[in-house]
C-alpha cells in the first residue's frame, strides 16, 4: 500500500515537474536550434508555443509508461539538461 | 498494452479530474463571464451607460489627468469602443500601484466615481490570476490546471472511446447517473475543439510567464536574455525624463498621423509617459477592434514637437502568437461569436460539473456518505453553485451598497470583493453540512438573488427591462435577461432535485 503510494506520488510529480523541466529544455534547445534559420525572436516564441504541446505529451506519457525508471532517466534527465542549459548559458558565452 | 493504455488514461482522467476539478470549474466560470465583461461593466457601473462617442475630448482629458494624477509618471487613456464608451486613464500613484478613473469621452472630466471592480476589474483578472497576488501564485496555478486540462480533454477521448457515437446521445428521462455520463460526453465532445483551443491558447498568452527562460540559449551572448527578447520581439521604446519641465504638444495631431498610418483605424490606448517632463513622450497601440490579433502595431511620437520617434509591428510568427491570444481574448467586433463563445464556455462548465457528478454517484453506490465521498461532496457544492451563489451575491452588494459606502477602512469595491468570498465560503461550509441536499438550497437561492439583482438595477438606476428593451440598450437589458434566464434555470434545477430527492443533477444553472 505505502509502495504503491510512493509510485503515485512519484509519477505525478514526474508529471507535472518532470514534465516541466522537461519541456523548458526542448523550448531553450529548440529555440537556439531554429535562431539558425529565423530571427532570434521568431525562433525563441515558437519555441516557447510548441513547448505547451511537448508538455502535454510528455505529461500523459508519464502516466502511461509502466517502467518508473524510464520516467526518471527521460525527464529527470530533461529537467537536468533544463537546467545546466538555463543555469549555466552565460557563463558558456 | 491498448488496454493498459486505456486503464492508465482512465486512472488519471478520474484523479486529475477530481483534485482540479474545482479550480477548473472557477477559471471556466469567470471566464464565461469574461466574455460579457464590458457588459457587466456597463451594469455594475451606472454613470458609463452611454451612447459610443463620434469623437473624444482629448485635450481635456488631458486636463484632467493634470488634475487627477498631476505628479504620475505616466498616463495611459484607454479610448472609447463600441463596448467601452468611457475614456479610462490608468496612471501609478506614489506607491508604483495602478489606479484607474473613468472620463466622460465628450467632456473630458471624471465621470462620478462608481466603487466597484465590476467585470473587466474583478471576474477577468479572477480568470487568469485568482487574484492571488503572492509572487505570480495565480497565475502559475491557472497554468497548472490549464495544463491539466489539456490532458484531461485528451485522456477523456481515450477514455470514452466512442466519441461519433457520443455526439448524438443524450437520454435525459433515463436515470440520473445515465443522462449525466451523457451530458458529460456530449458536452466534452461537441465542445472538444473549443475547449482544447481555448485552453491552449490561454496558455499561450502568458508564454512568457510559463516559460521564462525560453530564451537562455538564444540570446545566451545578451546580458538579460528574455529581457532582450522581449524587446526585440514586442517593441520597447525608452527614454529617461529629463528632469526638466516641458510642454505636451496636440496629441489630436498625433491620433491623425497614427490614423494615417495604420489605414484610418485608431489607437486602442494612448500613453503618455513622463507628462510634464521635457523628455516625454506618446505611445500608441493600434486598436484590436477590426482583426483577432491582439497587435502589437506601436508608434512613439515626441511628447514635445509630435515628430515620430519610433514605429514596430511584430514579425510574423510573434503575429501568430498574438492572434492566438486574440482567439482568447476577443476583443474584435462579433456578436454571434461571442454569443457562441459564452455558450462555449457554459458547456465547458457543465463538462466539468458533470464529471464530478459522475464520481460521486459511482463512490456515492459503494461507500455511502463517508469519508472522501463526502469532503468531494461538500467542495463540489462549494465549487460550483457555490461560486454561481458567490457570484451573484456580488451583482446584488453592487447594486445594495451606497456610492459612499465604507466599513473598516475598506473603500466600497472592496467591499464588495468582501461580499463575494464571505457568500463562496459560506457556500462551501453549508455544502458539507449539508451535503447532496446543499444543491437544492442554493439553486433556490440562486434563482431568488438573481431575480433580486434584475429588480434592484430597475429600482436603483430606473433602467428597468421595458425600458433598456424598447431603446435597445443591449448591455443592460441582456445582462438583465441572462439574469432572469439562469433564474429560471436555477429554479428548475431546484424542483427536480426536489421531486427525485437525489443527488443533483447537472444542469446549467448560472447567474
């Protein structure tokens, strides 16, 4: 019972923060992606637009995928690759 | 793995469903509502029951604002539409917080301070920021349900499978918990492509809030990325003030260049920043009146010789944005559509009703009335008549409190603001005393506070239906008739939870 509240707890919040970070590294890295080929701030707001979609697959997937590991490796990764990409894109400059 | 699919869709349909549902059903509500805000406006605030103005007094708006707001920073003048016949100026007082008073377009001085909040004030804001002003809680909450409620409308369709099928069912003499599974799906489907565009696109909105940092990369080579962004994507003009007192030329010969420019149609606002200051200068934004898109077409004009100083329209894809928002916002001229979008949003608010319904009914069979049946029970009722009770409530302090009224240091709108969060809170706690049979009492008291609204606005400003109908006053007289329609909605509601004695049912009952 307390095991399979914790697998709960955890797939939601993979969910929704998982799913966040997850969604803030595809719109930084799609954004920076397509400045290649459109001006910057035409790259940067269709990035951050599609980025609602990415979050709303990802997060119905999260519910979907049996293997929690999965979860954890694919948008806790995300969210860390969110992370470095917004923490530390000033001081890679 | 389909069936698992479908099991694990259904999990988080009911449980997403259950633990939002009522922070949904209050974004959906005022944002119903906010379609008619103007109207609400016009209802809530006698003195701006006036004809659309030919033209408007500028100069002595202008005069007023030296009045009103002599030592503010900047002056922003909402101009007069076909819904919105006053001039509105917005200016910060010394604390930096926005105040706003309302201009006689043909005069040019303040009309009689009204004391409300009223629609575009209270119930718009409430849709988008609950106006919970800690940090930007609200907003980050309505996101999070608006993304909920994305995947909601996706898992559903998984969930019900058979969505051709649902479109054309709806048994509403069968029992209850039958004809509400169809309200449900009829409603879920028809309105599927309304509600997923619109949800989508309120997210879209505040794309800038929800994703802060989208620019980190783009611009990692800029000091302040997103602020670059910004300013780049949406146009920012800056000047500091001189610090030295100057004159502000005719901004009537401003409007006319602007007119010239963007094909005879107006400014939506004109801002004049740093008045009095040698340095000033105009802003003015295109009107959102003829085209979806909220734009972001801007020129800037010397506040002192009139020379223009800078003019931006936004690039394509940021257009796109902007109609997007524009799709949410409508601000354009349409009535069918927005008679459509009111009842758009009404089917959104009986999906969401209905499901809770349909929860209930199912635990209601196995568990009886303890436990967490009842909590959900309570904050059902709470939610949803309860905020519609609320809601009312507010229309009737409006038209009950006097224009001077004052109690414990609140001015009057706050009082009614007061009004409204002691009548939802009441609401929910006599929904868990009470619990199914709480939907009866206030579909009772819906039906009699929304007919009380209709005749206090005929006592209190004398523009009573006959007379609002026969001169064609829409604003009022269709607020009133809404009124008395979601009345008698209301009642009828109450007499069939009377006659069967069960759970409610999850008709439409709005005020």
């Amino acid at each position: 019972m307390a095991r399979q509240w914790s697998r709960t707890v955890q797939r939601v919040g993979l969910a929704a923060a998982g799913g966040y970070g997850f969604s803030l590294a595809a719109v930084v890295l799609l954004g920076w992606l397509l400045s290649a080929v459109l001006p910057r701030s035409e790259a940067v707001v269709l990035a951050a637009m599609l980025g609602f979609l990415v979050y709303l697959g990802v997060s119905l997937w999260a519910f979907a995928e049996q293997r929690l590991l999965t979860l954890w490796l694919v948008l806790g990764g995300g969210s860390v690759a969110a992370w470095l990409m917004v923490g530390l894109a000033p001081e890679v400059a | 793995m389909v069936a698992s699919w479908r099991e694990s869709m259904r999990w988080q349909h009911t449980w997403v469903g259950v633990v939002l549902g009522a922070l949904l059903f209050a974004i959906f509500w005022m944002g119903t509502l906010s379609v008619f805000d103007k109207e609400i406006d016009r209802w809530m605030m006698p003195a701006t029951r006036l004809a659309p103005p030919e033209s408007v007094a500028l100069q002595s708006a202008v005069a007023s604002a030296r009045q009103v707001a002599p030592d503010s920073p900047r002056w922003r003048f909402m101009l007069p539409t076909s819904r919105a016949p006053q001039v509105r100026l917005y200016h910060p007082d010394a604390d930096g917080r926005l105040q706003s008073v309302d201009l006689d377009p043909r005069t040019g001085r303040p009309l009689p301070e009204q004391g409300t909040l009223a629609g575009s004030g209270f119930i718009f804001p409430f849709h988008f920021s609950l106006h919970l002003k800690a940090g930007q809680l609200g907003y980050w909450l309505v996101g999070l349900a608006g993304m909920a409620m994305l995947t909601l409308l996706v898992s559903g369709l998984v969930v019900h499978r058979k969505p051709i099928r649902d479109l054309f069912t709806f048994r509403p003499h069968k029992r209850l918990g039958r004809a509400n599974l169809d309200l449900h799906n009829l409603t879920g489907v028809v309105g599927l492509p309304f509600h997923f565009i619109m949800t989508l696109s309120g997210l879209i909105i505040f794309v800038n809030i929800y994703f802060p940092d989208a620019a980190a990369l783009a611009y990692d080579d800029t000091a302040d990325p997103q602020g670059t962004f910004l300013e780049e994507g949406l146009g920012r003009f800056n000047r500091p003030p001189a610090g030295e007192p100057g004159s502000l030329a005719s901004l009537d010969i401003m409007l006319s260049r602007a007119r010239a420019e963007w094909s005879g149609e107006g400014p939506a606002f004109i801002r004049v920043w740093h008045p009095g200051d040698a340095a000033s200068y105009v802003e003015m934004r295109r009107s959102n009146q003829n085209m979806v898109r909220i734009n972001r077409d801007q020129i800037y004009f010397d506040g002192g010789t009139g020379e223009v100083l800078y003019r931006f329209e936004a690039k394509p894809l940021m257009k796109t944005q902007r109609f997007i928002a524009g799709l949410h916002f409508i601000q354009f001229e349409h009535w069918p559509l927005r008679w459509l979008y009111f009842g758009g949003g009404l089917s959104g608010c009986v999906m969401i009703v209905t499901g809770f319904i349909f929860w209930l009914q199912a635990r209601r069979k196995r568990h009886g009335r303890q436990g967490a049946v009842r909590v959900v029970e309570g904050l059902t009722v709470g939610s949803v008549t309860g905020l519609i009770l609320a809601t009312v409530a507010f229309f009737i302090a409006n038209r009950l409190l006097p224009l001077e009224a004052r109690w414990a240091g609140y001015e009057r709108a706050a009082l009614e603001v007061w009004v409204f969060f002691l009548v939802w809170l009441g609401a929910f706690v006599h929904g868990w005393l009470q619990g199914s049979n709480a939907w009866r009492g206030q579909c009772w008291a819906i039906a009699g506070l929304a007919v009380g609204a209709v005749a206090l606005n005929a006592v209190t400003t004398g523009d009573h239906l006959l007379k609002t109908l026969a001169e064609g006053y829409w604003p009022v007289a269709g607020m009133d008739l809404v009124l008395l329609a979601g009345a008698a909605l209301a009642a009828w509601c109450a007499r069939r939870l009377t006659q069967r004695q069960t759970a409610g049912s999850g008709e439409v009952d709005f005020g």
